[in-house]
C-alpha cells in the first residue's frame, strides 16, 4: 500500500465562508499515483469543518445561516474564553460546537485514479470564525 500527502493552506475572507476545494483533492489523488483507495480530507483548526454537498450556489448561504440557528453565537457557554499565548481573548464557542455538527473530515473513495463523487458533488471546506489563515490535509491511501 502506498501513503501520499499533501498540505493546502486557504486564506479565508469573511467570518463565515464555504470554499470548493474539490479541484485540489483531485489534483493530489493524480499526484499521488494510487489508482485505488481513499482520499481523507482532514481540517487542521476545530473551528472550521469539510462537508459533501451539492455544487448550488444557494449552499454559501444556507449552511452558515442553518448553524447560526442550531447553535446561537450569543449564548452563554461554559468553554467561552479562551486565551492566546500572546494574551489576546478568543469568544468562539459556537465556532467549536458548529464545527463538531459538521465534522472536520471526509473519506471518499479513489477508483481507476479518480475521486468517486456524484455529479453534482463537491468537497468543501467550512470557515466557522474567520478570516484566518487555515490549514488542510489531503491523504491518499491504497495501490
């Protein structure tokens, strides 16, 4: 079995932002050279997610308004605040438990080199407390 990785970095622009990322999960499958297997798809940050979906335009503003309404930013939470090492005070909680409804990966399946996705299906990355810099991984495993 063979192991190839590779790590994205996407510097998001609003505080909340849905972005394809399906042509560069594509592109390290072909650079990887496996034929068959799986590609996971792994956010580096617990306060982003990687969904499937449907390529509708539509999407960029459901989802983050579908999570603003499961989990409301102006609720009291016990893990608010958080301190950064240089002292600065994050108030993200709803990031981080939005972020656990969605998920922070997805696997899907490499055939004949090809990632296996319906045909309107994209993979997307999900800011949930932007803009930042932010990281992904795409792994490729199998033969």
């Amino acid at each position: 079995m063979k192991v190839y990785l590779k790590e994205y970095t996407i510097l998001t622009k609003r505080f909340n932002e849905i972005i394809n990322i399906s042509e560069r999960v594509k592109e390290t499958v072909h650079e990887s050279g496996i034929k068959n297997g799986i590609a996971l798809v792994f956010s580096k940050h617990t306060t982003t997610g990687v969904i499937i979906n449907e390529n509708e335009p539509g999407l960029e503003k459901d989802v983050p308004e579908f999570l603003k309404k499961i989990v409301d930013k102006n609720s009291e939470y016990n893990h608010h605040h958080f301190f950064y090492k240089d002292g600065r005070m994050a108030i993200n909680a709803w990031a981080h438990l939005r972020s656990i409804l969605v998920g922070l990966n997805v696997t899907v399946p490499v055939k004949e080199g090809e990632v296996l996705l319906g045909a309107r299906e994209n993979i997307y990355f999900l800011e949930l407390d932007g803009p930042k810099e932010r990281h992904f991984v795409v792994e490729v495993m199998g033969v």
